[in-house]
C-alpha cells in the first residue's frame, strides 16, 4: 500500500457543530508561533467562515487540493471543500449533517492512501448522532478499520494508543460494556495488540526496543487467582510469548501501581485490558496535550484526545492544545516513517 511521503496533513472536520471548526481555525492563527506543519482541511467552508465571524478571527480560506495546501497555508487556510446539506448551528447537532461528516473521513483516508496527503488528523464526531443516521460503527477508530481493509483486501486489527507527554497508554478492548470485556478478552487479541503496538513503536516512533507494561484485568493482577483467573490463564502465557520473541514485555502488572512517576520511568507503554483503565490514568496525566493515535493502520492517524464539545463550540473558550498536539505527531510520524507502510 502506498503511502505519502509529502503534502499537507488531512485534517477532517468532526461534527461541524462541536469545537472541531473552531480549534481548525486556532491551530491556524497561531501556525507561526507553533510551528505547525501544513495542513488542508476537509469540510464545509462555509462553516469555518461562520465560525471565524462568531469568534471574531479573520482568517482567510481558500478552497483547493492538496497539490496547492502547503504553499497556500502561510497565507490562508487551505480547505477542500465538503458541503454540510443542512445549515449548521455551533453547539447543535444534526443528524442531517451525517454523511458530510462521513465524506469527510473517507476523503482524507483516500488522499493519504494516493499518496497525496501525508497523515489523516480528525476532529472529534458525536458518535451518537452519526448513529441516528444509520452508522454503524462503535467509533472512528473502528471505521477507519473498515476503510483500510477494504482498501487493502486484508484485516485490519486497529489499536488505539492515548500518547501524553508524560504516559503512552492502549487499552485492548475498546468500546465495549465493561461486563462483557472479559469474555472478549483472548490471548490472541492481547498478544496481536501488543506485537502491533510494539512495531509501531519501533516503526513509526523511532523506540529500537519498546518497552510494554502489561496491566492485569482483575485487581492485584488477580492476587494468583484469588481475585480472578484472567490475569494468569490470558495474560502471564501472552507475556511469556512476547518475551520468548524478543520483545521488553512485563506483566500481568497490578494497574493500581503502574502509573507513578517512577512506574512511567521504566516502560514506554502501558497496555491495558480496558477503555478506562487506559483512557483514566491518560487524560488524568495529559486532559489538554494528550494525542489518540491509530496503530496498525496502512496510514497514519491521530486526534485530539477530547469528545466534540458542542457546550464550548462558537464561545471563543475551546483550547486547541491536543488538536497542535495531533497535528504535530502526525507530522513527526510521517517524518520518522516515510515511505511504504506495511
């Protein structure tokens, strides 16, 4: 599969009615001062020259295509043109506008993968308005999954990481009721996330030997069963395979005792066994700077670490600090990895 080594980062609208036009527009204005890579936003102009006039920023916007979006990003913000077919009111969602936010992911995903745009980075979607509207994915996460292989022709296993400056976290079961987490939870699904997290370590991070904290489900990694069997029947035999193919693995590891200043110190990554036991320690440790990044993916992905915040959209107040964090991990990673991405 191809995969750029140039252009502009595809930035992808989110829900037009959340802080996604707004941090746009942010990232933006302060381009110069934050050294921010080129990127072209894939969405409705008119939406961001609304929200630009609600907030008070001039900013100008130019349609066009990734060809012309870097020498165009200096001067304007360089947007490819996706039309909302309902009008959009900053804080209200509207199901109607579903498949424009839906477009917008697909072409960002086809730029990347034609090798004409250098990462997909996109702003946060209302999962459940794009349910009302017949979607029919858990999340982006999962959707992005389903755009790769049927680009490719082979299954994809997407693995979420949360990067922060101060913690990598990945949780091997995602956006599933946690009762049902230990009936998802295999051998096989946690040793495929962590031999995938591990080569996109190495792959795209530039870490020559990553090194994996392994979480336990059960508290006290199941206190040698008393607490559960998970820990010793599914997780202890994945460790030992791990380690027997060369990679740093450790665990199962109690999660209550992972996540301190001196634990963070002595791996690159933590994987966990579910949403908020990953999700908890990440936002609590980096709420503002924190990236989702996508692994395993034929392209690279990141977003802001943050939900749509229809409550703050159009008030001037959203901070734009995850989305320049996205953005620039985008850019790092494209920089780091050029070329073919298996």
């Amino acid at each position: 599969m191809r995969a750029s080594t140039g252009g502009p980062l595809a930035l992808t609208m989110g829900d037009p009615a959340g802080i996604g036009p707004d941090i746009s527009l942010s990232a933006w204005l302060g381009r110069r001062d934050n050294a921010t890579a080129p990127f072209l936003f894939i969405g409705d102009p008119s939406v961001l020259a609304a929200r630009a006039a609600m907030l008070g920023y001039t900013v100008p916007i130019r349609e066009t295509d990734c060809a012309s979006a870097a020498s165009a990003f200096d001067s304007a913000l360089p947007v490819y043109p996706i039309p909302c077919p309902a009008s959009v009111v900053a804080g209200k969602a509207d199901a109607a506008n579903a498949s424009a936010v839906i477009t917008a992911i697909d072409t960002a995903v086809r730029l990347v993968l034609a090798g004409d745009a250098s990462a997909v980075v996109t702003n946060p979607i209302a999962k459940a308005v794009l349910y009302d509207a017949g979607f029919r994915f858990p999340g982006h996460t999962e959707y992005l999954a389903d755009l790769a292989e049927r680009a490719t022709g082979q299954l994809v296993l997407p693995v979420m990481m949360l990067a922060g400056p101060k913690l990598r976290a990945v949780p091997v079961t995602i956006h599933i009721p946690l009762k049902d987490v230990p009936k998802q939870l295999t051998p096989e699904l946690v040793y495929r996330t962590c031999a995938i997290t591990a080569a996109d370590l190495r792959d795209r991070f530039g870490l020559d030997s990553p090194r994996l904290a392994i979480a336990g489900l059960n508290p006290h990694a199941g206190e040698g069963g008393a607490l559960g069997l998970e820990d010793d029947a599914i997780i202890r035999p994945v460790v030992d395979r791990l380690r027997a193919e060369g990679i740093d693995a450790v665990g199962p590891l109690p999660a209550d005792t992972m996540f301190h200043d001196r634990a963070r110190a002595s791996y690159d990554v933590a994987i966990c066994m579910y949403h908020d036991q990953a999700l908890i320690p990440a936002k609590a440790l980096g709420f503002d700077d924190s990236v989702n990044v996508t692994l395993g993916l034929p392209f690279i992905r990141t977003s802001p670490d943050h939900g749509t915040a229809f409550n703050l959209a159009g008030k001037g107040i959203a901070r734009d600090d995850s989305l320049r964090a996205a953005l620039d991990l985008a850019a790092t990673i494209a920089a780091t990895a050029p070329g073919d991405i298996p």
